[in-house]
C-alpha cells in the first residue's frame, strides 16, 4: 500500500527531527505530498495525529534521558521544549503524571530494588 509507505516516510522524518523545531508544512515538503493529505493519512493508519505522535516521542526521550541521570530541565530542552512549564503541562497530559512527579515515583520504585 502507498499510502502507509507515506506513513512510514513521515514516522522517520519525525524520528530524525523530533528534537528539532519543524511546522507540518516543512513536513509535507519533504514528503511531497500536501499538509492536510498526510495528517490524514497519518491519523488513518496510526490513530493518532502526528504532533500527538511527536510529543509522545519527545516525552518518552525525555523519560529515557532523565533515568539516565539527566536533569528534568536538560531533557526536555533536549528533545525540543524551550518552554519547561509547557513541557511539564504537556508531560503530564501524555504521561499522567508531572516530571517532578514521574521521577520521584522512578526513584522510589529504585529505593525498593
């Protein structure tokens, strides 16, 4: 199926720039294809939009980062956020919890070990 190879495309491009600041109409011209046409294309074989997909993947590298000891600011700069209260908001929609908090409960779960 095409379409799902310009899935992929998009899957990949977002991998290799997520930490990077990029609109969708950036996106779409890598792609070739139009804004609305891949946001569609992406929703339909992923259930997802693709901002909702690059925020997930900055919160998960941001995860990644900070339980290897990296501070909860230096993480989130890391993967894209210049705003820290925006990524903590954005944080706990995604996660469920606020960094400060996700890390206390990593640390607590360690304590235990």
């Amino acid at each position: 199926d095409n379409t799902l190879r310009y899935t992929r495309i998009v899957m990949h491009y977002v991998t290799s720039h997520y930490a990077t600041p990029f609109t969708l109409d950036e996106l779409a011209a890598e792609v070739g294809l139009t804004k609305s046409y891949i946001c569609r294309l992406f929703r339909q074989h992923t259930g997802t939009t693709i901002m909702n997909y690059v925020n997930l993947l900055r919160c998960y590298q941001a995860i990644y980062m900070m339980e290897s000891g990296v501070t909860i600011t230096k993480a989130a700069l890391s993967v894209g956020f210049s705003d820290y209260n925006y990524f903590s908001r954005l944080f706990k929609k995604v996660i469920g919890y606020r960094p400060s908090e996700y890390m206390s409960k990593i640390q607590a779960e360690k304590a235990k070990i």
